[in-house]
C-alpha cells in the first residue's frame, strides 16, 4: 500500500483534530472548516493552515493521477489563501470540493454516486435552508467521502 494512503489521512484528522482544540469557540455547526485557519486564530489557525499544507505536499508526494495532483494543489491553495483573503478564498475553496467529487465520481461505483448525492445534499440544505448554518458539516462529509476511495481505491 502507498504510504501516502496512510499518511494523508492521518496528517489531515491530527492536525484538525490539534486545531479544534486549540479552538475553544469552533463547532461543526455553526462554523466552516476554514474558519480555524483564520489568521486570528493564532496557533490554532497555524496549526490548521500547516496540517493542509503537509496533507498537500504528501498527496501530491503519493499521487497515482492527475486528479489527485490537482486536489493537492487544491488544499494547498486553500491553506496559502486562507479565509481572511475573502472571495479568493471560497473560489479556490469552491473549485477543491468540486475536485473531490469528481475523484469519488470517477470511482464509478453505487456508494460514489450515493455518497456524493447525499453530500450535495448537505450543501443544498445550508445554501437554502441555512441548515447547518455553517458549512462544516458539508465540507466534513465530502472529505470523508473522498477520503474513503483514497484509501480503500488502488
């Protein structure tokens, strides 16, 4: 097995895990991932933004696809403009979540296509109906999701 398909997983789940605890205000409810990597968030937000650059640098480290490098460019991005630059931020952030999609989808199988209309579904519900009123939840479930073909897909 890849160590990658080890690694990346377990960089992003730590280091998130590190932050939220340095983040004593943050819930999944109300507040998006990337609000942890604010600047004003001190350690918490360093801790964060450095968890996605080290995801970053080992996916693409490990990469088996074009895909997989441009997810990786993706959370890279995500951590160097960082959700105090603004639109940037959710336009790089926007383009992320629809690559890892495609990445499941392009797993081509019932739980993919399953996985992500309920994912979709998630935001559809924040974006119209302000249910979770922040999208972490969304954004947690679509991860989760991809990261489940990463490393139980060769």
């Amino acid at each position: 097995m890849n160590r990658s398909r080890t690694l990346v997983p377990l960089i992003f789940a730590l280091t998130l895990l590190l932050s939220i605890s340095l983040s004593p205000w943050w819930n999944p409810w109300n507040y998006s991932l990337s609000a942890l990597g604010s600047a004003s968030n001190g350690l918490g937000g360093a801790v964060f933004n450095g968890g996605l650059a080290l995801t970053s640098w080992e996916l693409e480290k490990g990469s088996s696809s074009d895909l997989l490098l441009l997810i990786a460019l993706g959370i890279g991005l995500v951590a160097a403009i960082n959700i105090d630059f603004g639109l940037a931020h959710f336009i790089v952030s926007v383009l992320l979540f629809l690559l890892l999609y495609a990445y499941v989808l392009s797993n081509a199988s019932i739980e993919g296509y399953v996985g992500t209309a309920l994912s979709i579904g998630l935001w559809i519900s924040h974006f119209l109906y302000g249910v979770p009123p922040g999208v972490a939840i969304p954004e947690l479930s679509a991860i989760a999701l991809a990261l489940y073909y990463y490393v139980t897909r060769p």
